[in-house]
C-alpha cells in the first residue's frame, strides 16, 4: 500500500488548520463592549468602573497640565452606554480632549477680538440714532470722495463779521481745495468780501475754473448783490443733491465729473456752454436734459423737493417727472420691456414739456423700437400725444415747421469751443462779470427789471 502523506502525519488537515486560524481572528475581531465587560466580570467584578477600567486605561487622576481632562470626562460620562448592571462601559474612545477645548477657545479668542476692536464696532452707539445722511451709518461720504459736514454750524453774525477761520470752516463746507492757502493770507470776512476777484485767483491759487467760478457766485450772495433773482434760492442746493438730481434727469454717468468741480445749486444755475465742456458734457440730448432741467428748477424756485419720482405724487405736472418717473409711465402703457432703455438717456418730464425738437419718434429711437415694429411705434406715438397734452404737441409741430430746424438725434455732439486763456471776462463795467453763454438762459427779469437781451443770455453778474 502506499505510504501515508507526510501532510497527516505532522500536522491537522487543511480544514482543521482553516478552522483553528478563523477562531483566533473572531477572537481578535471582538468588539471592545466585550472584551470591557469580560474584564470587568472576571476580574473586578465588585469594583467601580473606573478601579475595573485602570489596566486598560490610563488613571485620571494623575497630574496633567490644564484642566480640559476634567471637562471632557464629564462628556465621555453622560454619552456613555448603561449595561444591566447599572455599570456604563465607552464603546469607543473619546477624541482628544485638548484638541476640542482649544478649538473653542481659539473661537472665543477670535469673537473677543472682534468685540474689543474699535473698527467697525457700532455696539457704543445709543441704539435710538436712525439713519443720517452723512452720519456714522451713512456710507455716501466713501462712495463719492468728498461730501460736506453736516454738524458744521454757520455763525449767526452777518459774513463781514466772520474770522479767518470761520472762513476757512466756510471754504471747506463748500468743497474748496484752498485752505492752507487762505489761512496763509489771512483774511476776516470783510476783508473777502472787499477783495477784488483777480486778488482772490492770485491768493488762493484754484485751478479748476469752476471752483473759482463757485467761490466768487458764493461771494456775490453773501454781498447782497442784485441782479440774479434765483442766485439766493439756488444757494441752498449742495453737492450732494446735484449729484442726486443727476440721477432724477437721467445722467448719472456725469456724476464724477460733477463731483470733481464741486457743482452746488448756484454753479448749476449759472452754468455755461464753456463749463459743459470743461465737465465732458458734449451729447446735444444731454445738453438739452441739463437745459431744460434747469428750467424746471426755475420755475419751482429752486425748491429741494420739487420733482415727481413715483407715480401717483403728481401725476397731472409732468415737467416735474424725474428719469425713473417716466420708466413708470412706460411700464403702464404695456412698453415694459423698452422702459429700462431710458436709464442714462438724459430723458425726464422737463425735456419731454420744454424741448420743441423732443418727439415721439426721438422717444422711440431711445427706447431701441425697431422701425418695422410700425403698430408698436403707432402705440407709443398715441400716449406720447394724450401725455403731453394738444398744446405742447402744437408747439412741437410749429418748431418742426419753422425755418432753420435742426431735429435732436441721438448721435449729435456738441462743437466744443476753444478754450479761452481767461475765463472770467471783465466787462466795461467795473463790476460787471461775464462767464460766457448759459446753457439754460435767464428767463425776463422780476418786478420790472430792464434785464437786456444780452444779459439774459449770458452769464453777467453785476
């Protein structure tokens, strides 16, 4: 017979051995719950958990830097399991204790700092402040570089009366680059007002023209000159509000070139086809906006609220209609979609009243209506005509029938004149100041005053 297998002859069978390796692995692969609750059955079975957990764990009460141990086994303890003997046993082992505690408290550090920084920080503040235009909330004052100080008092003494330095407060409030300069000729009120203006250029060294041109309007109201009945009303309209009213006309992308020269109400009703040019202003649709925007100013008396920004305010005074006004309009006659055009066209209710060449059709080519869309066009001809009413539209008719008329396009620019080496004319008069032709002229003069022709259309002061 043949010999037996020297496999079984020195060792078990191949099952056996199989057999014998998967029960040293089950017993490996035991859940650490049992091999917890043997130790604690065999061998402390009358101890404590923590006695009976010691020869696997490390004591606690050893001496340890910091006392986050003390926290975290307050957590392990109440997430533990309870077993039948009313003995808890930790399935797994907590995560590190000293990770979690300075977690928190980088997070509390951080939260800390927040609190104690002084920027940003508004918790100091009375909660009772609402929101102020050129207040700590108000953001206006970063956004466009420049805005006046509204805490700022005027002295209650007439401008004769003022210092030097009630004068450089006044030259500040207004946005005047001029300062050191001022401070450095050293001047009281009085001694301004008698100033002649060729003296005023010399000292105070401004450079951009409209900043004189602002300074010596501001000089003339605080004379109590005549011959400008809108001059003291337009005083009240600061920077800020152009900038505003800017945005009610249609046109605020001649905001930062309005904001660099300082344009105030005064600046804004005396200015000239020269100054347009100086503030990049060179659309014939834009000049005519500005134009006729003054004009609605005019005849509200410079009032600060006058115009008409949503609908139902004063829907029967469309000159007063602002840019986004007239966007509403739109909207009601079912031109939704054509409304957001407008936006930067210059269109508002003054230009739509008071400009002859301003048609339906010149609405249309700003609102991008094609040509061949005729029953659109026809629809928005129709509510144009039943807007502005018979009159306006018979004014409109005659100017296009006159001689000489040249219709308002969309692409026309303005012939920008030469630049004059002096831009403050000296009349014959003495005290006769002449700044070149106004955009918008001056309307006939109040209470019987023989204003010329050539005084109405130009800009002299006298």
């Amino acid at each position: 017979s043949p010999s037996p297998s020297p496999i079984t002859n020195n060792c078990a069978s191949p099952r056996k051995v199989t057999e014998h390796h998967d029960d040293i692995s089950l017993q490996h692969q035991q859940s650490p719950l049992a091999g917890y609750k043997r130790a604690g059955d065999l061998q402390y079975s009358s101890l404590p958990r923590q006695v009976g957990l010691s020869a696997t764990t490390p004591a606690l009460d050893t001496p340890r830097k910091g006392v986050a141990f003390a926290e975290t086994e307050t957590i392990v303890i109440t997430d533990s399991v309870s077993d039948t003997d009313g003995r808890s046993y930790t399935p797994q082992p907590s995560p590190s204790p000293s990770l979690q505690t300075n977690k928190s408290r980088g997070i509390k550090k951080i939260f800390n700092k927040m609190k104690r920084s002084g920027s940003g920080n508004l918790d100091d503040l009375p909660s009772d402040v609402e929101f102020r235009r050129g207040g700590v909330r108000a953001t206006a004052g970063a956004r466009l570089g420049w805005s006046s100080s509204p805490q700022h008092i005027k002295p209650e003494q007439p401008f004769s009366e003022w210092s030097c330095d009630q004068v450089c407060e006044w030259l500040t409030e207004m946005g005047l680059d001029c300062v050191v300069e001022y401070k450095r000729w050293g001047k009281n009120g009085a001694q301004l007002l008698q100033a002649s203006s060729q003296d005023i250029d010399k000292e105070l060294a401004l450079k951009n023209p409209l900043h004189r041109k602002k300074l010596h309007l501001a000089l003339h109201c605080q004379k109590g000159m005549g011959g400008d009945t809108y001059l003291g009303a337009a005083g009240g309209l600061d920077t800020s509000w152009v900038l505003r009213w800017l945005d009610d006309a249609g046109l605020p992308q001649h905001k930062e070139a309005f904001l660099a020269a300082r344009v105030d109400g005064r600046l804004l009703h005396r200015l000239t086809v020269d100054d347009l040019a100086t503030l990049h202003v060179t659309s014939v649709l834009h000049v005519a906006s500005i134009r006729t925007g003054i004009q609605v100013l005019r005849t509200q008396n410079f009032e600060p609220a006058c115009l008409v920004r949503r609908s139902g305010e004063g829907d029967g005074e469309v000159a007063l209609w602002t840019n986004h006004r007239v966007m509403d309009w739109l909207r009601a006659v079912d031109l939704a979609e054509y409304a957001p055009n407008l936006r930067g066209s210059g269109v508002h209710g003054g230009l739509m009243v008071y400009e002859p060449r301003f048609t339906g059709e010149l609405l249309a080519s700003l609102l991008n209506i094609p040509p061949a869309k005729t029953l659109l066009r026809r629809h928005l001809l129709t509510h144009f005509k039943e807007l502005l009413g018979r009159d306006v539209i018979q004014q409109k008719r005659e100017a296009e029938a006159s001689l000489g008329y040249i219709p308002l396009t969309t692409t026309a620019k303005m012939k920008v004149p030469k630049k004059s080496q002096f831009t403050l004319k000296r009349k014959k008069a003495k005290s006769e100041l002449d700044y070149g032709e106004l955009v918008c002229p001056l309307a006939q003069g109040r209470g019987g005053d023989d204003t010329s022709e050539h005084t109405k259309s130009r800009g002299c002061l006298s």
